[in-house]
C-alpha cells in the first residue's frame, strides 16, 4: 500500500496499460468480473482494476468495503528535527480520517483537498500518487484510486 499511496504507478505487480490477460497470468481468475468485454472492473479481494474496450486496465483501487485484514506497518521510520522516530500503524475499513492523514503525514506524503468531485464523500489528492476517497458519513476510507489521465 506504501508504494501504491507514494506513487500510484503499480498495484499487486499490476500497472496502467496493462492488457486484461496479463492481469490473468499474473493474479488468476478475478473473484468479481463486474462489466462486459467493453469495461468493466476486476475484482481480487480489495484490488480493483478497472479496464476499458481495448482491453488495458485504466483504473487501479484499494476498495476497502472489500478489505478483509488490516494492513499493519510495524516500526515505521521518520526523521524529524535530527532525530529518528519509529511509530507503527494501522489502517483499515474503521480507520478515521484524522488518523489516516496523521499516517499520510507521517510518511511525509504531500496532499490536497479535492473538491471538484462528489460532494458526499471528501477527496484528496497524493501528490504524485492516487486519489483517497473517504466516507463523509462516517470518516472511514472508501476508496485509493488512480485512473489513468487523472493520477
């Protein structure tokens, strides 16, 4: 997930551009086909990959209503002021966004608030990486997206 938020260029060993039968040799039968031989999205347990008519994935997501484990990050390094610290983290589906920025901050990761978009739910944008989508309802994690055009 580190490298996925730093930046969004790979996700499970899988890239943009990539052809839907690459996603199959590498990963296997998806769990979820949702779409036709047009678009649609394959699904590998919280891994999502979108793919459009000519067959390459355009959109990579962490869906977390599909995440079954935390990811752990044990003993995190950082330096801040001359010293080192280490600090360990947890994220999943229940993770707040306070805590999910304090994470993000940690890892010195640049960010913005979006709000062009869907007015129900609050973005922001990686910089260089993904979009982080994030309930409003309940300030949990919905969605680490990248789509291809808009990373």
């Amino acid at each position: 997930m580190i490298e996925f938020l730093k930046q969004g260029k790979k996700l499970n060993n899988i890239h943009m551009g990539m052809s839907v039968e690459d996603v199959y040799n590498k990963l296997g039968e998806p769990d979820e086909i949702v779409g036709d031989d047009n678009n649609g999205y394959l699904h590998y347990k919280e891994f999502r990959y979108g793919y459009n008519v000519s067959r390459s994935i355009c959109e990579m997501s962490i869906e977390f209503n599909y995440l079954e484990n935390k990811y752990k990050f044990k003993g995190l390094e950082n330096e801040q002021y001359g010293e080192i610290f280490y600090e360990s983290f947890t994220i999943s589906s229940k993770t707040k966004i306070h805590k999910f920025l304090r994470f993000l901050n940690y890892l010195k990761l640049s960010w913005e608030a979006d709000s062009s978009g869907d007015k129900e739910n609050f973005t922001i944008k990686l910089k260089p990486g993904p979009f982080i989508v994030f309930d409003l309802q309940d300030g949990t994690p919905f969605r680490i997206s990248v789509m291809d055009g808009y990373q």
